[in-house]
C-alpha cells in the first residue's frame, strides 16, 4: 500500500493512499540536472520492513558526476532518515551521459549495479571493455560493511582475484545499462 517516487533534483517521496509526504530529501549532495544526471534510482533492502534499509544511486557534487550508491535507514517514523552511508563512489569524468544507474536486489539478496560507460560517442575512452574501471559495467555486492570496507564482495563474482574494485565487476561490455 506504498510507493516510493524518485525525482531527479534528489527528492524521495513516499505516497500512501492519498497522502504524499517527504521520505528524503538528497538535493544538498546530488548534481542534478546536467545531461543524464541526478537521482538515478533506489532498492528497497530485502528487509525493509524490519531495517528501515534502501540504496540509492545518483551522481554527486564533489567531482560533478561521479556516481555514488549509498544506504539510507528511515527512522523510527518511517519517514525521517537516520543516516546517509556512502557505500562505493565511481569517476564519471567528461561527460554528463550514461550514468546507467539501475539498482536491484537478485533473489539471492545480494545488490546489482549498473553503470554506463562514461558518456560521449561511441564508448570513445573504451570504459565499458576496460576491467579497470567501473564504468559500463552491471557490479555485484552485498552491501553489509566488511572488515575496512564499506561493503563485502560476495563469493561467485566472476572476478575473485581482481584488485578491489574490479572484483565487484559481474558483467561488463555495456553502454548505458538502467
């Protein structure tokens, strides 16, 4: 009986029945709306219910474009948030396209990413085949912290003995995935 609506400009509304009220408002971090830029898209944790728990993806303001995947936890009310935790920020130099942005959980509660190839014509800096960068690129994560880091690589990521972060790499070759 719920529906989260994401804008652009970094606004989450929550509509229920007829009420439209502000679940989160992003605008103070998103870059917003230069091109294909903004407030991409959110995930629903598995759990939501019981941990308040979703991700969002949307490119930032402190290098202009870089994509950003973050977890916010609704607080008590449902509706204020408790806090904002950067999980993994991606370089998207240049141009202001194919941020892909897609973000979704598999059956197996583990959270898929994508990311287009950085913009211009053509895939023209070759990102998308590149295994050294993120971009073009679905990723694989659970997104629980682990050890030092932000979030944990699951095991059967085609990628193991990469160097973080090429081993979140799940599938990669892409254009503009979202």
């Amino acid at each position: 009986n719920s529906l989260f609506v994401v804008e652009r400009e970094g606004k989450i509304d929550h509509v229920q029945g007829s009420t439209v009220t502000t679940f989160a408002d992003l605008s103070s971090v998103v870059s917003c709306c230069e091109g294909e830029r903004g407030l991409l898209s959110i995930a629903l944790a598995p759990d939501f219910d019981s941990s308040g728990r979703l991700f969002v993806d949307y490119t930032g303001r402190e290098t202009p474009g870089e994509i950003h995947v973050a977890e916010l936890r609704a607080g008590d009310s449902g509706a204020a948030l408790a806090s904002l935790r950067n999980i993994i920020t991606i370089p998207h130099p240049g141009q202001a396209n194919h941020n892909g942005g897609q973000l979704q959980f598999g059956p197996e509660g583990l959270l898929y990413i994508s990311t287009g190839d950085g913009g211009g014509e053509n895939d023209q800096n070759h990102n998308a085949q590149d295994l050294t960068t993120l971009l073009g690129k679905i990723l694989r994560i659970d997104p629980t912290p682990s050890g030092v880091g932000s979030y944990t690589v699951p095991a059967g990521n085609p990628f193991p003995g990469a160097i973080a972060p090429a081993n979140t790499i799940w599938s990669y070759g892409l254009r503009n995935p979202f």
